[in-house]
C-alpha cells in the first residue's frame, strides 16, 4: 500500500542522503518521516524498524556519536539474528557496521572478531569473491593494522582490491576505499613512494565520483600528507593538511573527532619544524575535542597528549612532560595502541624522567623496553630504534665514567 512504499522511500533516503552522501541531518530528518510511517504499519518481526535502527546507527556513527550507533546496531542484530537466523546475510551487515563502531571506540579486539563472524557468514552465503565479502576483508584489515599486523593487513587489502576491481571496474568509489587501505599498509611497512602513488590514484577517484568537498576526500588528502610528512616535505604536508582541515569543518562541524585527527597530525609537522607555539595550540584543540567526544580514556587521545609531553621537554619543563607522557602511556599500554605507539611513548617517558632528574633506573629500564618494541616492529622502526639505541649508549658510557663513591 501507500504507507509501504513511502516508508521504503523514506528509509532509502535515509541511508543515500545521511550515509553514503554524508548529510547526516538530513538523513535523520528522513528517518523520523520513515518512522511515521512504520508506525501505520504492520511488522510483525520487526525487521522493518530493524533495518531502519541499523541506518540510523550508520548516522549516529558518522557523527561521532559512538554509544548511540552502538546501541542501535545491537538492538537490529537482536531482532534480525531471532527472525533471520544466526548465519542470515543480513546478520553480517550488522556485524559489519557493529564492529566498525567498536572500531571507532579502540576496542579492536572486539572489532576484530565481529568482523571475522560477518566475513565467514559471507563467505559461506555469497561467495569468497562477492563485493560484500571485499567490504568485510577490507575492514578487518583496517583492525589487523591497528593491531601492529601490518604483513597480514597487506594480504587482506590486496584480497579485498582483487575483488572489487574484477566486479566494480577501478574507478568505483569502493576501490578507491581498497586502494586507500592498501596504501595504509604500504605506509605502515615503510614503503612510502609506493603509498603516495596509491594516495594520489585514490583522491582523484574521489574527487570524480564524490566531489572535492566529501568527508571521505578529506581522509585521503590527510593521508597523502602523512606520506609528504614522513618524506620531509613539511610545505606540501602542511598544505594538504590545511586543505582536509577545511573540508572536514564545513562538512563535520569543527568539533567532529576527525577534525581532531588532522589538528593532530598538523601539530606534528609544526613541532617537528621547531614552532612550539603553534604545535601546542593544535594539540591542545584536537585533545578537548577528543575528551569531549570519545572520553577521556580513549586511545586517541594519547596522540594529543604525548605531543604536548614533546613541546614540554623541548621547553625545559621536564616535569610537565612527565605528567603527559605517564597519561599517554597508561592510555597506550595494553592492546589498544600499536606496538611502535606503545614504544615510542615509553622512550618519551625515559627521557622526561631522566630530564627531570627523577627515577633514573625506570627511565633506563623504559628505553630499553622502548629499544625492543622498535626492533620487533621492523624496518618502518628503523630510525627511532637508533635514536634510541644512542640514547642508551650515552647514558651507560656516562654511568661507566662516573667514579665510583666511597
């Protein structure tokens, strides 16, 4: 009847207009009108509101409201597992937008296994190589590098990519997602020349298919700076910082936690150039906006924290340094951070310790648990394990000199 066909009207604008065209108030306006109509309606099993609650999820989550996307997505997977069956398709669609949120959240062992149940229920339902089964792979390679398997994340991008290009053609917007991924790993693995052609090839398939202005540009444009930064181009990093800094106020607002990721990264660059002063104002900025929108417990906010610990030592205020590094690290510890994160943060802690003329022996045993974490991470470590390993050298060749009291 007439109340069906509005209500599956609605609902579809829900998704097209909040989620996949990233207005999201918009696509809300339209989930209200589509709940007006399913209340006219009769559903039985509730898969209509089912479906319905996962979209809104999908906004709430673009919107950085974790805990209400979280929340809808489990009331869905309720109702869809109990009508549907366990290993249903759509089961897995929820699975999938269930673990993304948890994803957003740092919980990547929780991620993780949501991920793999809805990549084996695809599998086995569609096919090892559906374009479903592409999206899956694709964000459980998004996990495996979050969880410092970066040869594993490469494997699972190129299976994804595979896929996506034989069934979508290469300049669909799904394997641009593939190609971005994949550059991620590259990346992490220390092959920047190789990600940066793959950055470069993803933003121009985005721009044709989306518009400048889409969130989803803005991503890789930071990620392209990323690469100009790790290479030592901090004008061009700086520039295609300022470039997504812009897209993603417009379109997010400026207080969305990606807004934060990329004042992040923008500190970086002006810390590693020497202007404290505007490194510290970014930091600052992209840590109030973390605390306010994921809580002050939340991984990312160890990324803002330490660099604040960076501009302290570098001003002589060692024991300031230390109060953020300890934060950083007690958020960093534990599986949620990458291991070189884990590492890194260790030996900023070292050194504010040892700066601040306290507790030595810790700081000793910090870089050596430092110098560790660098060598397993492999060759992307390369350059912070000798950092590490000459700090070390200094210290125990001064030790070896002082004479011995009496």
């Amino acid at each position: 009847g007439a109340e069906e066909v509005a209500f599956d009207a609605a609902a579809h604008l829900t998704a097209v207009v909040g989620d996949r065209r990233a207005r999201v108030e918009d696509g809300i306006r339209w989930s209200r009108m589509a709940q007006i109509h399913l209340s006219r309606l009769t559903d039985v099993a509730g898969l209509r509101r089912a479906d319905l609650s996962s979209q809104l999820g999908n906004l709430h989550h673009r919107r950085g409201d974790y805990a209400s996307a979280r929340r809808l997505h489990e009331q869905a997977l309720e109702v869809v597992r109990r009508s549907l069956g366990p290993d249903h398709p759509s089961v897995a669609v929820i699975l999938n937008n269930l673990g993304n949120v948890y994803f957003r959240e740092g919980d990547y062992d929780a991620a993780r296994r949501l991920h793999e149940r809805a990549l084996g229920i695809k599998e086995a339902s569609l096919g090892p190589d559906h374009p479903s089964v592409a999206m899956s792979l694709n964000n459980l390679g998004l996990v495996l590098e979050r969880q410092g398997d970066y040869a594993s994340a490469r494997r699972v991008h190129e299976r994804a990519l595979a896929i996506r290009e034989a069934s979508l053609g290469s300049d669909h917007p799904d394997v641009a997602s593939s190609l971005n991924n994949l550059a991620n790993a590259y990346l992490l693995l220390g092959d920047n020349d190789r990600a940066l052609r793959l950055y470069e090839r993803v933003v121009e398939i985005k721009v044709r298919s989306l518009g400048r202005e889409h969130p989803s540009v803005a991503r890789t444009v930071t990620n392209v700076a990323t690469v100009h930064y790790q290479r030592g181009a901090y004008d061009e990093a700086i520039r295609w910082y300022r470039r997504a800094l812009e897209t993603q106020e417009r379109a997010l607002g400026p207080n969305h936690p990606s807004v934060a990721v990329t004042l992040n990264n923008l500190a970086e660059v002006y810390l590693t150039l020497g202007d404290l002063a505007s490194a510290r104002r970014l930091f600052r900025r992209a840590l109030a906006i973390w605390e306010a929108s994921l809580g002050p417990d939340h991984p990312n906010v160890a990324y803002a924290v330490s660099g604040l610990a960076k501009i302290a030592l570098a001003q002589r205020r060692p024991a300031e340094a230390v109060a953020h590094a300890e934060r950083a690290l007690a958020l960093r510890e534990g599986d949620k951070a990458l291991p070189e994160q884990i590492a890194d943060t260790r030996f900023l802690l070292a050194r504010a310790l040892w700066a601040a003329g306290r507790d030595r022996a810790r700081a000793l045993e910090l870089a050596r648990k430092a110098r560790d974490g660098f060598r397993d991470t492999g060759k992307a470590a390369e350059a912070s394990l000798a950092e590490v390993e000459a700090w070390l050298a200094e210290r125990d060749h001064g030790r070896k000199r002082s004479p011995t009291k009496r």
